[in-house]
C-alpha cells in the first residue's frame, strides 16, 4: 500500500537507528507511520509504501518500507518545517523572520546563500554557514538514502549504509555494490542482488573478489574452517559466482598480491588457503605455543610437603594424575587439564590454586561465557571474568590488554577451552607476558567452539605441551547415571536409560507431534512441579537441530505461547516475523561488541556474546527499544539490535556449550542424520547437572552413539605449531 500526507507531528525519533513514529495528514485522514526514516519535519510531503499493522498498545499502524519525500513548498508549510526545530537554533520567530525575508525561497536561500541569509535582523554569517551547512547534511543525507533506495535497498539497510560510509555512501556503492560486503550482517548474496538491479558484469573483478572473500569468511564463521583446500575454494567460488575456474584462479592471486589471503602450503594433505586475519590469529598462536613448549623447569619446592598441605587445606586425597597436573603446573608455561564429568576437573583446579596462594603466585580466572565464569566462581571460590572481561574489552573489538600493555599476572587459568575459538585465544595469547603461565582446562570430547578453528584440540593434538588427561570417575560420580552415561556414550556403548529411579531417563514418542507435546508438558508443568524448578532459569530444552517440528524453531514457537502467554497487556516487539514479548526467554546469537551496559558489578562495559541467554524484563510502549536481562548484566536492544535475538526456550546443542542446568531435556527424532552424531550427544547430556530426558527414539538414541563422525573441521594451528617445532 502507498501512503501520502503531509507531516504533521513526530512523536518519536532515534537519531542513531533511524527509526521514527510520526503523524501524517492524508485525504483518510491522520495516520501513524513508524519505520525507518531520513531526519523529516513538520510540513514535508511524504509517500511511505508498507502495510497496517496492529500494535498491542498503540493500535492501528502504518509500517513503512520505502520513502519518498519532498520539501514544503508554500510558506505555511515551510513556516510548520522551520519552527519543528529540524535546524538547530531555528524556532518559530527566527522563521518568520526567515519567511517574511525570502518568502517561498527561504529553504533555498538557507541552504545555498548564506550570506544572503546574514542579511536578517539578528543574523549573523557565521550561524548563517551552520543553518547552511545543517540544511545541506538534511539534504545529502536524503538525497543518499533516497538513492540507495533506488537500487532496491531498504531504509533499515540504506541507514546503516550511511552509517558506515557517511555522504560518499551513495557514490560508492553506484560504483562497486560489493564495498556492501564491508558492512557487518550485510553478506556477498544480498550485495549481489542489488548489483544485479544494477546491472554489474557478472565477470567483473570486483564481483569476484567480494566471492571469494565470501566464500572464506562464510567457512570461516558459520563452519568453522579457519582454511580451505584451494581446489574446494575454487568450485565452491565458482558454484556461487558461475564464472571459470580460471577467472577465479586469477583473482585468487591477485587477493595475494594483495595480502588479502595467504596460501599455506602442505596443511596436511593440502594448500591451505586463508583469509589474511585467521591466518595472522593462527601463526601468533603458534609461535607462542612453539616457543613456550621449549621452557620446563623444576618443580620449586618440596612437592610431596606441598600436596599433603594442600591435602589437609582441602579435605580430599588427589588421584595420582592429579597430583601430576598440580605439579605441572609450575613446571611449564603451557598446561592443559582434560578430562570428562566427574573425573575431578574441579578437585585438581582447587589443588592448583591453593598452591599457587601458597607460593604467592599471582593468577586470573576466566572463561569464554559469562555463564561458564559464574559457575568457575561457584566452585572455586575465587573471581573469575569473562576472557573479554579480562582483556578489557573497548570499541570494535579491540582489547586494552595486549602485546603493548599486557596482563600482570604470574598464571591465567581458563576454563571451558574447548569453547574458545581462535581469535579469542589469539588475542589472549597476545596480552599474556611470555614468562606467565597458561592452564587450559576442559574436555576435549566436546564439541568444537561455536567460533572459528578448533584451537584446544589442536594444541592437544600437537604434542607440544603438557597434557593431564583425568579418566578416573570418582565414587560419588559414579553414583550418577548423567556422568556415568556419558562416559558409556563417548566410549560408544548404548546409555543405561530404563531405570526410572536414577536421574537418566528416556520417554519415547511415537511421532514428532506426540514428541513436541511431551516435551512442552515436561518444559512446562511435569519438571516444575516434581522438583520445583523453574523453566526460565533451571530447565533447558536443547536440540540437535533447528528445523523439523522437534527443532528449535518449533518447540520456540510452541513453548513460547504455553510458557509465557499474551496476558496482562505484556509489551511486544516484532522483528522479521518474530514477535518478542516481555518475559520471553531469549538468546544471543552473534557477538556483539559495540553494545554498552551497566554490569552488576558496577562497571560500565561492552559486548553481549554468542550463546548469552536472558530474560526480556521490559519493551517500551512505542516498541522501539527491550532490555533484556543477562546472568551479570542488563542490556538494552534497539530495533537494528535484534537480528541477532532468538527465543531461547529451545537451543541448539552447540548454543549451550560452555552451560549447565539443573535439568535438561533433549529431543531426539527426525532430522539429517549427519547432525546426529556421538560427540554431539556426549556435549548435550554433559550441560545437565541433575536430571537428563531424553525424548524420541530409541533407534535414533542407538544410531547416534553409533555415529562417530567428527565435526571435521578445516584447522592449520596444529601443522603450524609443528612446522615452527
């Protein structure tokens, strides 16, 4: 539907997103208009195209998706435009003033004549240039977003366009559409329609290049490939781009010449083709690996004393790989703790820790999530951050600690390894003085971080540090199926789940229909009222997959309504179909580094991280703005914030890495069998801490402990660390 009137009102406007309500006068009559809009004032002629909606609070709508405007031309018009206070320092007398001077000229007096302009009583030339200049940003700005808006890009894209490129946004993109491909979210297949709208050589260099570059950074974030087999590159470029291979080959070299991308040569079995960024990330990583593996020292003291001490201080006798990690921890500048549930990963930890106070060695905490930092906290007694946290986080992704102000600590102890993806450990390697010491702990059967690269196995895989695997469970482990279960799967023997005493257990469902209400009533009612635990906090529903009626994207749907339905005039928010309402269960799902809060430790931060899951506490009434409430921090989301806000009643098991809850309930029937594999398992059943339901099908339960199918990944940082050693 099209829309035209005269602006009659704003009522609302964020000035950084764009996003504005206002008051239209139209022939119908007065209608609201809300969406993403260039800075307008009272008195302009507007043509919005869009649709009515229906908002809980505010009633009947009219959701813009593209724009026209045009600047009031008779002098009521432009006298209402003027004293709106669009020009800073213009209210009604000045425009009157303005009126009566250039009668219907005054817009274009004061955008083009300032000197005719500091004629008027009370004007002088310099705020005559600055109401110019203003006039001019009014007009550059439109005049951009109106031509973005030509090739086919929306307003919501065409202000983050601006944002990024400021006034030469138009003209950049007019000339090569792929500089799209620098704007974060944005991506190579949105670009290229909008270069196909405009007609681009579908051979055009720049068009290739952008490809390519896609191609790499696509495996790089959404699969995990820090590399890519130049052969595999090359077919994968040319299914996307349907070019020659020898066109892309050309370019390849040319993204070299241009230290864009760098060839590794014999990966493995392979050349290794990498974005310049990951392999910059995985050769500091190796340097520093290859280098600190050559350091080994004596233990400094008397150990045997020291592990009585620590003995007595604890109450607990330690294991004899224990008692080697305690040791190594002070022998080399490189360790790594492994091992699986209830093998005494926290026992060990608690030894090291008591005989790093002991000797006055100075350490840090930390771990990849805020809530994996928490729980470390809970067991240990000790603080410990987030790595971000640690590193001090600032603007777009930097960390104040690094190579040139590093981290004053003797020792860093991060737990949760196996989550760490490659850039988070580079820069932490980074910020570490070369003679501290670094303890990795974590369990290598894990899933790969959710991140790049596979940095924890393959350090392990190297052979280039020391490794403490603990494989004991010990007696009160031993005690729950959880840990026992979990050992049996990543050995490949079936659960032991038919015992409905224990907390292990398996409810099968005929049917994906039948399942999903199982699950909704365990979620929901069945779990809360045997164990009093509370769905939003304590019980977790965690999905190998997020399509078909048992992925994440349904049971969300359902659990949604059943959980936390539409009453007391709760707000709501929508954002590409997805309709968020307050007390909704939500997630992150990309990190976001630019958002800034308020901790509950009274600090002011950034960032909000893959995998951070919260509370919507409050949508405002306009449904512009939802605070959200994380384990450690509330947070504020605009509306360009919520691409990456999910419902998080439902998550994929990768997504709750590095988590733990009372209570987990696993869904297992239809989906593609690669997904469905033993590790993967293993990963969901180790986030429950006291009860586990698996719900489906046995055979399906049976096959993936069968499947040993690894989440293959394309990683160098092991062959680099070799080449180096």
């Amino acid at each position: 539907m099209i829309l035209t009137g005269v602006v009659d009102a704003i009522i609302f406007r964020n000035a950084e997103t764009g996003y504005t309500v206002l008051e239209i006068e139209t022939k119908q009559g007065t209608q609201t208009v809300v969406g993403i809009l260039p800075p307008i004032g009272e008195g302009e002629q507007i043509e919005v195209e869009g649709d009515y909606t229906n908002h809980s609070v505010y009633g009947r709508q009219f959701a813009a998706e593209t724009f026209k405007s045009s600047l009031p031309a008779d002098e009521t018009s432009i006298f209402r435009y003027l004293s709106s206070g669009i020009i800073k320092g213009v209210r009604a007398v000045t425009a009157k003033n303005f009126i009566n001077a250039f009668g219907p000229d005054t817009l274009d007096v004061l955008e083009n004549d300032p000197e005719k302009t500091a004629t008027v009583k009370g004007m002088s030339l310099d705020r005559a240039i600055k109401i110019s200049e203003q006039m001019k940003s009014l007009t550059g700005v439109k005049s951009i977003l109106m031509g973005l808006a030509g090739f086919g890009i929306t307003p919501s894209d065409a202000f983050g366009i601006y944002r990024q490129f400021g006034v030469h946004a138009y003209e950049l993109v007019r000339l090569n559409p792929y500089r799209l491909c620098d704007i974060s979210g944005f991506g190579f297949e949105k670009a290229d329609k909008i270069a196909k709208k405009m007609q681009y050589p579908e051979n055009d260099v720049n068009r290739i290049r952008a490809g390519v570059l896609y191609v790499l950074k696509h495996n790089l974030y959404n699969n995990g490939h820090t590399f890519q087999p130049r052969e595999k590159l090359i077919a994968a470029a040319q299914s996307l781009l349907d070019v020659s291979p020898d066109e892309i080959d050309i370019v390849i070299d040319r993204l070299e010449e241009e230290k864009e991308i760098v060839t590794e040569l014999s990966i493995g079995n392979t050349n290794g083709v990498y974005w310049f960024p990951s392999y910059n990330a995985e050769k500091i990583i190796s340097e520093r690996v290859s280098l600190v593996s050559r350091f080994e020292k004596e233990y400094p003291g008397n150990f045997e004393n020291d592990i009585r001490n620590a003995e007595t201080a604890l109450g607990i006798q330690f294991a004899d790989n224990q008692k080697t990690a305690v040791k190594n921890s002070l022998c080399y500048r490189i360790m790594v703790l492994t091992g699986g549930p209830g093998t005494g990963k926290t026992t060990t930890l608690n030894g090291i820790i008591y005989n790093f106070e002991q000797k006055g060695i100075s350490f840090a905490l930390a771990a990849p999530t805020g809530r994996a930092a928490k729980r470390m906290t809970e067991l240990t007694g000790k603080e410990a951050k987030t790595i971000h946290r640690l590193l001090e986080y600032g603007e777009k992704g930097t960390f104040a600690k690094n190579r040139e102000n590093t981290l004053q600590y003797d020792a860093v102890i991060i737990d949760e390894s196996s989550m760490v993806d490659l850039f988070l450990f580079s820069a932490l390697i980074q910020a570490m003085n070369i003679s501290a010491t670094l303890i990795l702990v974590g369990d290598a059967n894990q899933l790969p971080p959710v991140g790049p690269g596979c940095v924890f196995k393959d350090i392990i895989a190297s052979g280039a540090v020391s490794v403490v695997e603990l494989n004991e469970i010990f007696r009160q482990s031993r005690e729950s199926m959880i840990v026992t279960n979990a050992h049996a799967i990543i050995n490949g023997n079936m659960p032991e789940c038919r015992d409905k005493k224990h907390d292990f257990f398996f409810i099968p469902s005929s049917t994906p229909e039948d399942l999903a209400m199982t699950v909704s009533d365990l979620y929901t009612s069945r779990l809360p009222r045997a164990y009093g635990f509370d769905p939003m906090t304590d019980i977790q529903i965690i999905c190998p997959t997020k399509k078909t009626l048992c992925g994440t994207v349904s049971l969300n749907a359902m659990l949604k309504e059943l959980a936390n339905p539409q009453e007391g005039h709760k707000n709501e928010m929508s954002f590409h179909g997805t309709v968020f309402r307050e007390g909704d269960k939500v997630m992150q799902t990309r990190n976001n580094y630019e958002i800034v809060y308020e901790s509950d430790y009274g600090i002011e931060d950034q960032g909000v991280f893959n995998g951070d899951i919260g509370k919507i506490e409050q949508i405002t009434g306009d449904g512009e703005s939802m605070t959200v409430r994380f384990d450690d921090k509330t947070v504020t989301y605009y509306a360009q914030d919520l691409e990456d806000i999910d419902l998080a009643y439902a998550i994929t098991v990768h997504k709750s890495q590095g988590s733990e809850w009372d209570a987990v309930i696993l869904p297992l029937m239809d989906g593609y069998d690669a997904l469905f594999t033993r590790n993967l398992l293993y990963t969901a059943v180790t986030r429950a801490k006291k009860i586990l339901v698996i719900v489906g099908s046995y055979e399906r339960l049976k096959k993936m402990v069968e499947n040993q199918t690894s989440d293959k990944r394309y990683c160098g940082l092991k062959y680099m660390i070799l080449k180096m050693l």
